[in-house]
C-alpha cells in the first residue's frame, strides 16, 4: 500500500551536517498532523513537492512508489557531513508534503573518501536516478563512467576540470565555471579598488595537489590579465608542514601585500599565526571560500584581528545576513526546527539550491519521470537563484559567465560583509568577466564515451 500523503507541498531543504557513511537513508511521509504544518513554499518557489498520482516505472531508480537519488561526498576522508545531512533533511521535508508527484524520495550515500570516486560512481550507476546536492574532491575521476551509464548530476559543488559543465550535468548556484574566472570581480576589487597598493605585489600558495594546483595556474593568468603581479608563488605539501616559518619569512621577504591561498583552511591559520608573530600585516588574504566557517575565526585567534581575511561567495547570501533575506532567514528557521546542532555551511546552501532545483524540474515530468525529462527541465531555468539563496544563474547556457559577487570579512567577532559597493541588494553585479585563455583541459561530453541524447532514458 502507498502510505498516505498530505499535499501540503514543501519548504525546501536544508543542508545539513550529520554523519553519513555508505548506505540508504530515507524519510518515511510524516503522518497527517505533521504533514498539514509543511509548507509548499521556499523563498519565491511554490509547490516545489506536493502529492499525487504518479506511477509506473520510466527508467532506473524511479518505481510507482519511490525515486532513488544517489548523494555523493568525502566524508569519509573530510569528517564533513554537510551534503549528507542536506539530503536527509530534504527528503523528510519534501516526502511530508507528498514527495515527488506521489514518489517517495530516497537516498543512497557514496562516500568515495577522495580516492574512490571511480569505484563509488560505478555502484551509483547501478541503483541510482540521478545525483544531487554532493561533491567530491577529486570528482573528474568518476567522470566518465558517469556519462557512459547516463547518470544526470545536480551538485552542490564542482572540482575538477573534466568534470565541469559536462554533459547530463546541471550546477545550479553561481560557485565553478569551465572557461570563467569565478573570483575576477572579486581581485580586481581587491587589487583596484579597495588595496591598489596591492597589485603589485600578490603573493599565491596552493596545495600540492592536481585539484588546487591548476587553480592556482588560473589564479597566475586572471591576476595578470587584470594589471596584478604575482610576485611569490609557491605549492605546499597537502600531507602536512611541520614548519610554517619558512613560508611566512619568504612572504615577508618577497615584500607580499595580498596573498591567495588555495587549499585546507587549518593550515592556513597556522601560516597566519606565524606571520602575525613576526608583526607582518599583510593588505588582504584570500583564503578561498571553504574557509567560511565559524570555527576558522577561532582557528585564527589573534590573527583574526591582525591581519585581514576575505572571501568572495560570489554571490550566495551568507548565514550572517539572514535578516535581509527571507530566503536564509526560512532556511535557518529549517535548520533550527530539524537540526539545531548543524551548522549552515556554503556547500550546504549550494546543497539545499540543488535540491530545490531537483524537485521543481522532477515534479514537472509529472509521472513520466526519465533522466531527459529531469535534465531538459532544469536546463529551461534562466534565473535560477534557489528561491533566494543567491544570485541569479542561467542554467541554459552551460557556458555563461559569472554575474555577482559578494564578500565577507573575517573579525574577532565572526564574518561580517565589509562595504564592497554592493549595487544589487546584497551582491554586486554585471562586472566584465574574464574568460581564461589558457588552456586547461575539457569537460567530458557524452560524445567523448560513445553516447549521445538518444541514449539517455
């Protein structure tokens, strides 16, 4: 028997942060009380999940009563459980208010720990709908088995170049892009407005790793296009430095005003504190976006208020701004009600942006639910902004450049936005992108494997 739904709709999900290894999760509906307290809404999205009919059996992953949907994350290697905990939280609100047309959601976690990409992504081909709302590290690995088993990927985030913009594949928040620079808004800024004393003298350090290694080699191209100087750059070995004097003596040395850092946050701190400990202020440090978390302000320590820390979100509504926008202020009120312990993290909001898509383009398939239908469906979105979660992104162009950005700053008392001229409520937009002209690899396409639409069911 199909258990009994409500339609009531959903709210939309949230990302949260639970612990999940391998194995299938999934929420069963909620009885009727609970089921009329779900609201259909989120932001400006309406009806997102709602109750029906829906039945038969279209493709791999769909039956009359269920959709399987396949998560993939590190968390294994990480301890991260953001994208996991999102679709937990997800499917419970999604499923209360009658799931996908009537079909019960569904999740299957993939933990490929960083290195098993490949192997995990050959078990998803077996038993999964399509991804959404995950990511992994090294995700170009499992790339082409991807495409060669036809499986759609919604994610909350991209890595690697092979991986980016492919085919099957909708990103659905302003965060990678295959042939743009996501942060040349952000370091011209930087570099022209807020430090020009800086241009001349920016300073990189990235991981030695194939991921951060590349970013950097793009990082070296955008900042020399825009009249900076990269006058220090140098790899680190992401199994661990004992020492980071030498690091922060070079910078000194090397007379760094602005620094770009590409890799794990913790040991950035480290490097900080031993540059504040030689009373070294530089004029900006870009720690990338995966620093924006409230344990790297503690990691900082006094660093924090010595030198200065800022990040590009390019164009996501940070936790901190909730007040002045309805879209986050919904999406904590979610996490307080289903998981106050969790922490609302930017790949969760990316997380949650991609679920929402997920559900709005699924439940417009109505019964005939089938990967072309998903994948046409989420394409038609031209200003896809998760209900208000960031700026808009037209995902009918899988080559569109970056629109907005925005910034935050990190202080003894937390993030907060510093004046960044914002000209479109929290973001600022329609600055002239940069298109690299390097060359950096692909993305895979389903030509690449011997496949094309006709073979997607």
């Amino acid at each position: 028997m199909r258990p009994k739904r409500i339609a009531a709709g959903l709210i939309a999900v949230a990302l949260l942060a639970t612990v999940g290894c391998g194995g299938r999760t999934g929420t069963e509906t909620e009885n009727a009380s609970e089921a009329d307290s779900v609201v259909a809404d989120f932001g400006d999205l309406t009806g997102v999940c709602q109750d029906g009919d829906a039945s038969g059996s279209p493709t791999q992953g769909v039956t009359d009563t269920e959709i399987t949907i396949g998560v993939f994350s590190d968390v294994g290697y990480s301890k991260n459980p953001e994208f996991i905990d999102a679709a937990k939280v997800f499917t419970s609100w999604c499923n209360a208010a009658g799931g996908i047309n009537g079909r019960t959601l569904t999740t299957q976690t993939h933990d490929s720990k960083v290195m098993a990409v490949r192997q995990k992504m050959v078990e998803a081909c077996r038993t999964d709908f399509a991804l959404v709302g995950g990511g992994a590290g090294l995700d170009g690995l499992g790339t082409k088995e991807r495409l060669e088993c036809t499986l759609p990927d919604i994610p909350a985030q991209v890595s690697q170049q092979p991986n980016l913009g492919t085919d099957l594949q909708v990103i659905p928040s302003p965060s990678t892009y295959a042939h743009y620079d996501p942060y040349n808004a952000f370091r011209q800024w930087l570099t022209k407005e807020a430090y020009p004393q800086s241009a001349g003298a920016v300073g990189i350090i990235n991981g030695d790793s194939p991921v951060t290694k590349v970013l950097g080699d793009k990082a070296v191209e955008s900042l020399n296009a825009m009249g900076a100087e990269v006058i220090y750059n140098e790899l680190y070995p992401v199994g661990g430095v004992t020492d980071w004097t030498p690091y922060a003596q070079a910078i000194k040395n090397s007379g760094v005003r602005g620094l770009v850092w590409y890799g794990e946050d913790g040991p950035l701190t480290k490097l900080e504190e031993k540059l504040t400990s030689m009373d070294y202020k530089l004029d900006w440090i870009d720690p990338n976006n995966n620093a924006f978390k409230p344990d790297y302000v503690d990691l900082l320590g006094r660093s924090a208020s010595f030198q200065n820390n800022l990040v590009d979100l390019g164009g996501v509504v940070p936790p901190q701004l909730a007040d002045q926008s309805p879209a986050m202020q919904q999406l904590q009120d979610l996490y307080e009600e289903y998981a106050p312990d969790a922490v609302i993290t930017l790949p969760a909001v990316r997380a949650f942006s991609a679920w929402l898509l997920f559900a709005k383009a699924a439940s417009s398939c109505g019964a005939e639910l089938t990967r072309t239908c998903l994948v046409t469906a989420a394409q038609k979105e031209t200003e896809w902004a998760g209900g208000g979660l960031h700026s808009p992104n037209d995902l009918s162009n899988r080559d569109a450049p970056p629109t907005c950005f925005n910034v935050m700053q990190a202080t003894p008392e937390g993030w907060k936005a510093p004046d960044f001229a914002a000209d479109n409520g929290l973001f600022r937009c329609n600055t002239p992108p940069y298109r690299y002209t390097g060359n950096y690899g692909e993305p895979l396409t389903l030509a690449d494997v011997g496949k094309t639409m006709a073979d997607v069911e």
